[in-house]
C-alpha cells in the first residue's frame, strides 16, 4: 500500500501540472488587472487636467477684447 498505482502517479502529476497552469494564469492576469487600473486612473486624471484647462482656455477667450479686422 505504501507505493503508489503508475495510473495514481500520473493523475498526480496531471494535477500538478494543472494547478501550476490555473495559478500562473490567475498570477498574469492579476498583473494586467493591476496595469489596467493604474492605465484608467491615469487616463481619468489626464482628462481630468485636459477638460480644465480647456475650460480656463474658453474662459480667457471670452473675456478677451475681440480685435478688429483692417478693411
């Protein structure tokens, strides 16, 4: 009983290889989900600076004195 069926060894060993695969792959994935969030945030926070100034831009092109055109 101590040593282990050829079929057992194998199984385990299929398993192993399986479970290596399924704990890479949530590893990998965990990465890009971490990339992915750190991409969003940084897109957010550039729109963010691009809608103000464009705003400020509006603003200051508003208040400005229109020039007249020589006829």
């Amino acid at each position: 009983m101590a040593e282990n069926s050829k079929s057992r060894v194998t199984a385990d060993a299929a398993f192993l290889r399986t479970q290596t695969q399924s704990l890479s792959r949530n590893r990998v994935l965990s990465e890009t989900d971490t990339i992915n969030q750190a991409r969003d945030a940084n897109t957010a926070r550039l729109r963010a600076l691009r809608l103000q100034k464009e705003a400020v831009d509006r603003a200051a092109a508003a208040s400005a004195p229109k020039r007249k055109r020589p006829v």
